[in-house]
C-alpha cells in the first residue's frame, strides 16, 4: 500500500550537539522498530538519536570542506525496513531534525516534508548489496576527487592506517549522477571494499555507523591529500614490507574489516597468535572508544 509522506514532529529543531554513537566493532543493534509503522519508526528513540548523528557529521563533512553547496549526503538503515537520509538541495552544514526523510529501501518517502536526495539511490544499492553496510556517507572531498577524475587511486602500502581502515579502494565507472545505473556503478565493488571513487564525482563510504562512514572519509582523503605531498618531495616513496601488509590484513580478518586482499592470502587462525589478539583487543577499544 502506498504510504503518504507525513512531515516528522519539529519538536527539537534547534539542533544539540550530541556524542555520536561509536560502535566500528560492535555488531549492528537489533532495533525493536521492525513492526512499526513508519511514523511511528520516524519519531522513536532510535531514529532521533541517527538524526542528530547526521547532522553532527554533516557539519563535520562541511566544515572539512568535504561537501559544497547542497553536494554530499549521508544515511543511515532504521532497522531492516527503514532508512534515514539527508535531504536535497540543502547544505550539509544547515541540516535540521526536521530536515531528514524517513525512506523505504526502494526510496519511497514515509515521514519528513523534504525531498529526498536523488541519490539515495546509491545508499539503497549498498545496503541491498551488503548488509553490514548500516551507514552511508557520499561527498566530494578535493583530493580524494582529484583521483576520482583521473580514474586512479593512491598506490597500497603508504600509511598503515589507511592499509588497516580501507585498504586498496575501488574505482566505479562515470554514470549520471542520481539515476539507477548511477548507484548500480558500485555494486561489482560493494562486498570487499568500504570506500568507493566514483569516477568524474567523489566518493562513497560504507560503515556501521554514520560516523564511522565518516572517518573512512577522512582517512581517505588525508591519504590522497599525503600522496601528493610526499610526490613533491622528490624522494622515492617508502612502502611498508609485504610481510607486514600481511600482519595487517590477518588483523583486519579478525576485526571484520573488508579488504579485497583477503581473499589471497592465508590468515592465522583465531587463538593462535598472541600479539595478533592483543593488537585485535587495543584497536577494538580504541573503536569502542574503551581508551
Ligand atoms: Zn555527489
């Protein structure tokens, strides 16, 4: 049955800063909103909750100088049925509770007086595609883009965050933006990798949280960004030795982190390496945020 847009409650439009919710390790919570209507799903605890958390990275992404004009747009899943986004033709740095849509997963508005943004329909795709995608963030961060309009990415094996948190990125073929065989580019892509170039455009980051999909941004582009600099230097660039990119990705396996690479290589099983645990344990807290 269709259902009809209904504009979300305004109550708390002046917006607080909240913590953002820190959870890269933690499994997605199960929300107890599946049977729910959507007005209901719209004005819940939870929903409330993502809502600030949008808008708090959405200011972030503005004021990194990720996004410009209305561009970029972020979301994120409301149980199995449901998705919260940012709106079009908004800037990211003025967004409001008011301001974010409730969607279906075929992008169907049920709450919110806004227009969605067309190109929820890249979010729609990820999360049909991969179900540990629970937040999207897309925007156009200068350098990151720089590579996306040549069609490259930055070589593997520079900074050992960026190995850790992304790993070699993918690079999705042009298409217009905000049409179905536009967010169809990623999907070839979606299962090993959480950060996408999206060729003569920007970039797209799948996490478990929005702020989480967030700092994937912001590693990216500070790799890009780093890439270009050490260039300048005019030294050889020094990559870090193939038996530690192995170190890396047996603790990516254990941290759950995609990474294409994983598929090639033979990983130490769980339990049979102390200091492998022991790294798993502190970059676990650090994203718990336990330290
Ligand atoms: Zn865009």
């Amino acid at each position: 049955m269709q259902q009809i847009a209904v504009p979300i409650a305004k109550k708390g439009r002046e917006t607080e800063r909240v913590a953002p919710r820190a959870s890269f390790a933690q499994k997605p919570e199960t929300l107890k909103i599946e049977e729910n209507l959507p007005l209901d799903a719209a004005s819940s605890p939870e929903a409330e909750a993502f809502r600030q958390e949008i808008i708090h990275v959405g200011r972030k992404l503005w004021e990194r100088q990720y996004v410009d004009g209305n561009g970029g747009n972020i979301s994120v899943r409301l149980g199995s049925r449901y998705v919260l986004c940012t709106p079009t033709m908004l800037s990211k740095a003025d967004l409001e509770p008011a301001d974010i849509c409730l969607s279906d997963l075929d992008g169907n508005i049920l709450a919110g007086d806004r227009t969605r943004t067309s190109e929820l329909l890249l979010h729609l795709e990820i999360y049909k595609a991969n179900p540990r995608a629970r937040a999207v963030v897309h925007c156009h961060p200068p350098y990151a883009t720089a590579f996306a309009v040549t069609g490259t990415t930055p070589p593997s094996g520079l900074i050992t965050e960026y190995e850790i948190f992304i790993g070699p990125p993918a690079v999705a073929p042009y298409e217009t933006p905000g049409t179905k065989a536009f967010a169809e580019t990623v999907l070839p892509f979606v299962m090993d990798h959480n950060t996408i170039l999206l060729t003569n455009h920007g970039i797209v980051c799948w996490a478990d949280t929005v702020m989480h999909a967030e700092w994937l941004v912001e590693i990216f582009e500070t790799c890009c960004k780093t890439y270009l600099l050490a260039q300048q230097i005019g030294k050889p660039l020094s990559f870090i030795p193939e038996s530690k990119i192995q170190e890396i990705l047996a603790l990516k396996r254990r941290l759950g982190f995609p990474d294409a690479r994983l598929h090639d290589v033979a990983i130490p099983a769980e339990g049979t390496n102390a200091e492998l645990e022991r790294l798993v344990e502190q970059v676990t807290a650090r994203l718990e945020d336990r330290e």
